[in-house]
C-alpha cells in the first residue's frame, strides 16, 4: 500500500510499505478513506518529538470502512463506515473506567520511553513516535487499529465523510478544552490559536454556554473564520498588546477562562519570540511557550488555564508566580477523545456543528509531502488540508 512516511526533519515522502494485518482479536483492519494533517503532525515534521525512526506512516486524524475484524469485535463488522479517535485506549484499566482515556495503561507498549522524560507512560497514538506507542499512522491506505472493541464509532447516515473526520481529533480536542474551563453561563473564554483545534474550542465554548469568546491569531483567513463563522471577537496579537487588549474588553478583570490551543511552536514578533526560536532551536529549550505565559498574565484572578496545545518537554520563564499568586487553576491532557465521541455525533445529526467548515483544502494521499508543505506554511489560506484514498 502507499504510505506518508517520516524520513527526517521536513522530510516526508510517499512510500510503498507492507499492508497492515491482524494481530490482536480485539483488531480492526480499516481502509482510511480520509485523513488530515493536525498541527501536533508538525511537531513530527519539525523533529521536536523524539523517537521517530526513517519510515515511520504519520497521521492520527481519520476515518474510513472496515475491511476485517478480530473474533473481540462485536460492535462492528466489514462495511462499517467508522471515525478512528485518535488515541488508542484499551477500556479497562484504572485511568479508561475514569474517562481518562489518553492516559490508558495498557496501550502503548513503550513505556520506558515517556517514562524516561515525563515520569509515567500515557497511551498510545497512531503515528505519534515510538515514544507513543510506534503505532502505524493513518496517512496510508490501510490501518490497523488496536482496541476497535472501544475506540471506533460508526458514522451515523447523513453525516458525510468529511464532517465525520474531525470528530477523530480536532473536535474532541476542541471540545474537551472547553470542558476543562468549567464554563458558567454569561463567562467569557479567550482562545489562543486559530486552527482547527481553537476554532473548535470556540464553538463548544459556546454550547457550553459561555457569553463571550475572544479569540487571539495573526493569520487573516483564520481570524475572518473565527469572527464569520465561530462567532468570536477576534484580536490580531501582532498589532495588539493581547494582555492589555484582553483586559480592556473585559473591564480590567481579564477572561473567566484561557485556552492554549497552540502548544510548542507558539509564534511571537519581538526579544521574546526571537528568544524562545533560539533556544528551542539549539534544544536549550523544547517548547516556545509564549501563549502560555501569556494565557496566565491574561487570565482572571482565581480563573483557569487549559492547555491543550501539545508540550513535549521543558518551557523556560515560566510565570509562576503570577500562576500562584492569581489563583489559577490549570487543567491539561491529551484529549480524552472516547468521552465525547458520542455526543459530539449527536451535535453534529443535530446540525448544531459542521466539522467540515475548517477543511479548505482537498488533495489526494500522493500529493502528502506538498500538503505537509502547504500547512506548515499556511499558503493559499490553507487552514486544514483533507487527503483522499
């Protein structure tokens, strides 16, 4: 089959690879009919996650048709059409019986190499590093999907394949960051980041029953997105000074809630971006975290902070004493995704959601490396690009 394969830093390429087969009763084999670039595959492409090895299939963001099931399998059989979340959870241990899925402890066979750097091992991830997991990816024709007894959802009739898709990652990922906060009605929620992650926390901010969303990026086809379509105030942080401006709009107190939806490769203009860019460049430093120092100047008295941007190591000045001496409480994780699959389905029957909204680009798989480039670059207003098998 063909496959988008890691090859180095900014290095992807389009290989034939052997085809996935069963290992497990609990497997599924799917034909991945469509997948997407997330901003975290940036972070593989960018060579900011450690453990990736030469040939390694990317993507985790996906959906497809079951082609074969394990004798475990009793939720779904071949023809099903399917969204795979993206973490892989097994269902039955301490931390999935919680709703904590991407902290699973049974999924992700390569413990000691998260345990080295973060203490304990989360769950794994398709096409996210040897560290999480070194499962195969979902940028290929076919998958193996471990667990499909808990992770897989069929698609309900007349949601399309494309609106189906982003229930896989981006959705629940959005979502779950505004469950974090803890939104009381008439509260105000400001998000940083305007990709399909934030533009997600935007919306279900907003079903969850926040007044105001103020939502902070630099690229104008995303503020006009954010603004037209997701109902946010919008503030452009290279012509503001986003702590003062948040402050200004909501009479000096500062936002109920914050949302990092940008994660490790935060841009900034000026010293401090330069400084972090040096730093995470010579790997002094693993993360540019200027959203984040900004989310905790920002953010109320006794307010939260919810970071669902990916981090993957260690962030230098970090304020906290500002952390400390406001209040904040702060929430993070991998998302949760198996908690809300269903009910983000139901939003989406409703027509209260349309995923499908971010997708602006379309290519097919072969087209991988170039699509890789586009979004990285964010040319042709490119805000998620959409590969088809």
């Amino acid at each position: 089959m063909k496959a988008i394969c890691w090859n180095g830093v900014n290095d992807v390429r389009v290989e034939t690879v052997p085809d996935p087969h069963m290992l497990n009763p609990r497997d599924a084999i799917i034909r991945v009919k469509a997948t997407t670039i997330c901003g975290s595959d940036l972070h593989l492409y960018d060579g900011y996650i450690p453990s990736m090895e030469k040939g390694d299939i990317l993507g985790h963001e996906f959906m497809g048709e079951v082609v074969e099931v394990g004798s475990a399998v009793k939720n779904l059989r071949t023809g099903d059409r399917v969204v795979v979340p993206s973490v892989i959870s097994c269902g039955n241990c301490f931390h999935c019986r919680q709703g904590q899925f991407s902290l699973c402890d049974n999924s992700n066979p390569n413990p000691m190499l998260s345990e080295k750097l973060w203490g304990q091992c989360p769950c794994g991830i398709f096409g996210y590093s040897h560290m999480m997991g070194g499962y195969a990816g979902s940028h290929a024709e076919y998958i193996r999907v471990p667990f499909a007894d808990v992770g897989p959802r069929k698609i309900p009739d007349g949601i399309s394949d494309e609106k189906a898709l982003f229930i896989s990652d981006a959705v629940p990922t959005g979502f779950m960051a505004a469950d974090f906060c803890n939104i009381q009605r008439g509260d105000t929620i400001a998000v940083w980041g305007c990709g399909a992650v934030g533009l997600f926390a935007i919306r279900s901010a907003y079903l969850l029953g926040a007044e105001r969303v103020i939502a902070i990026d630099r690229l104008p086809e995303r503020l006009v997105l954010a603004r037209e379509r997701f109902g946010a105030e919008v503030l452009d942080y290279t012509k503001v000074n986003v702590v003062e401006a948040l402050k200004e709009l909501t009479a000096g107190r500062g936002p109920d809630a914050c949302i990092d939806a940008v994660g490790m490769e935060a841009h900034e203009v000026g010293l401090e971006g330069a400084y972090d860019r040096v730093k995470q460049a010579v790997r002094l430093e693993t993360e540019r975290p200027y959203v984040l120092r900004e989310a905790i100047q920002s953010c109320r008295k006794g307010g939260l902070v919810s970071v669902i941007g990916v981090y993957g190591g260690l962030v230098d000045k970090f304020p906290m004493g500002a952390a400390m001496n406001k209040g904040l409480t702060f929430r993070m994780a991998q998302m949760h995704a198996q908690r809300y699959l269903d009910r983000l389905l139901e939003y989406v029957q409703r027509g209260e959601l349309d995923p499908s909204i971010v997708a602006t680009h379309r290519m097919p798989l072969s087209e991988g490396p170039r699509a890789y480039e586009m979004f990285k670059h964010k040319t042709d207003g490119c805000v998620r690009v959409v590969l088809m098998n």
